[in-house]
C-alpha cells in the first residue's frame, strides 16, 4: 500500500515549477469555491427561512432584505415606495450576490488552467526524452500520464464550482422571489395603516 501511495506522488518530484504552480493554484481555487459555496448556501438558508417566516405582521427580521426594505420605506412619500421597494430589492440582491461571480470564474477556468498544466507538462516530458537513443512507449507514456493529472485536477476543481453556482443561483431566485412576496406585503400594510 506504501509503494502505490508513493507512485501515485512521484509525478510531483518529476514536475516543473510551472506545474507545481498549476496544481497549487488549482488547490487554492477549490479550497476558496468550497468555502465560497458553503457560506453562501448558509446565508440564502437562513435568509429565506426569515423571509418565509415573516407573515405580514409585525416587523421582518432584522439583517433580511425585507427588514431593508421597511427601514427604508419609513418616512417616504405614498408616491415614492413601491419604486424605492424595487431599488432596495434590487441592492440586496447585490449584496447576497457577493462571492458567486468568483465561484462562476473559478468554474470557468479551472478546466483551461489544468490543460496549461497539461500541454506544459507534455512539452517538459517530450523535452526530456530529446536526445534519447531507443523510444519506447514506456519512456513517452509515464511522463504523458504524468502530465495528463493537471487536467483531471482543474475538472476536479470546476465542477462542484459549476455545480454550487448553479444551485446557489436557483437558491437565490426562491430568496428574491420571497423578498418580492413580502415587498408587496410591506407597501400594502403601509398603504392601509395610513402611514405617510
């Protein structure tokens, strides 16, 4: 079992400084759209379940984008709410919106990044074997699959960052839609209580 282990990391002794920098990168990009997922995910969570638990009555929990809205519709002309209730929609939504262009980036090029490391790596070995007298598959083929891990490692690094964009996307939609629900609900409890 040690000596699979040991094979499966004699690539790295074998890399470059540029695919070493690959992989690094690549280890960093997932470390940050992991993290980047899982706040996120969290923070939609419980905003929406505030937003779905505010009924009308009352005051929306504090830090919702609803509670936004009614600090910001106090004191504000009949006239005037219901287009600052979409403008303050909207800068909320520009706030949950943060880290999510990141995450799709990360899932955009992770996958080119781990095929630089690939070509590279496939130049440094072909580069290697310059000058050697018998060509075998075995002197072309260690060092090809060698290089061929950078991209397997960026696959591994875009997907679950493709993956959690899209359903923090989805997740951010049902928040919104809430917020919308409850916007109409705020204008409606002002428009009847009188409040100019």
């Amino acid at each position: 079992m040690e000596t699979a282990n040991m094979e499966l990391f004699t690539w790295w002794a074998d890399a470059d400084g540029i695919v070493r920098g690959v992989f690094i990168a690549l280890i960093i990009m997932s470390v940050l759209s992991w993290t980047i997922m899982l706040f996120k995910a969290w923070q939609l969570a419980l905003a929406y379940r505030a937003e779905r638990a505010f009924d009308g009555t009352g005051t929306p929990s504090f830090n919702t984008p609803s509670a936004h809205i009614a600090r910001g519709l106090l004191g504000v002309s009949k006239d005037d709410r219901e287009a600052l209730a979409g403008a303050l929609a909207r800068e909320s939504r520009l706030d949950f919106e943060g880290g999510l262009t990141l995450l799709a980036t990360i899932g955009n090029t992770a996958p080119f990044i781990g095929l630089f490391g690939t070509v590279w790596g496939i130049m440094h070995a072909l580069q290697g074997l310059n000058g050697a007298e018998a060509l075998s598959m075995d002197l072309i083929a260690g060092p090809v699959a060698e290089a061929l891990v950078a991209t397997a490692a960026g696959l591994f690094t875009a997907i679950p960052a493709v993956v959690g964009y899209n359903l923090l996307l989805r997740q951010l939609r049902r928040l919104f839609g809430a917020v919308d629900s409850n916007a109409v609900r705020l204008l409606s409890i002002l428009q009847t209580s009188g409040v100019s």
